[in-house]
C-alpha cells in the first residue's frame, strides 16, 4: 500500500520555475492558439500536435488541426483545439 508522501508531486518554488524558460501560449478561441518559445515540432497530424518547449512537451488534441503559420519565434496553430497538456520530457 502507497503512503502519502509517495502520493505527493514534487513543488517547485517561482525561482525554480524561472529557470524553466516557458513557452509563452496564447488561446485566441478553442480555434486557435500562438505559441512564441517552442523548439521545435515533434508530432504533427489532424488530430495531435506535440511541440518540444525544452523542459517540457505541449501538446495539443482535436479536430483539423494544421499549423498555419512557423517561423523561428512562433507557431499558430488552428483547428477544433480539444485539449491541451504540458507533458514532462
């Protein structure tokens, strides 16, 4: 049987969390989403886009998704946005 402190997530303070560099995400509608910082695509179909952000993975689920714009700084992404998760790389 678990104990508590084996349920327990690891905290991490704000300075931590600076060192992280995050993407900057911005939700326009559940249409569409622009996001500055990412490193790279990983995976791209209609239904999933995964973006390497460095420490983390974006990934995003729906319907007719398709990147209507890349360029070094941003990715836009459009389509019928479902869900969203930070994933640990």
């Amino acid at each position: 049987m678990k104990t508590d402190s084996a349920k327990k997530s690891k905290r991490i303070s704000l300075d931590e969390l600076r060192d992280y560099r995050l993407p900057h995400i911005i939700f326009n509608s559940c249409h569409e989403v622009l996001i500055e910082g990412s490193k790279g695509i990983i995976e791209y179909s209609e239904k999933t886009v995964r973006l390497n952000s460095g420490n983390f993975i974006l990934k995003f689920c729906g319907d007719s998704l398709c990147i209507r714009a890349l360029t070094t700084d941003e990715i836009i992404i459009t389509g019928d946005i479902l869900l969203f998760e930070f994933c640990s790389v």
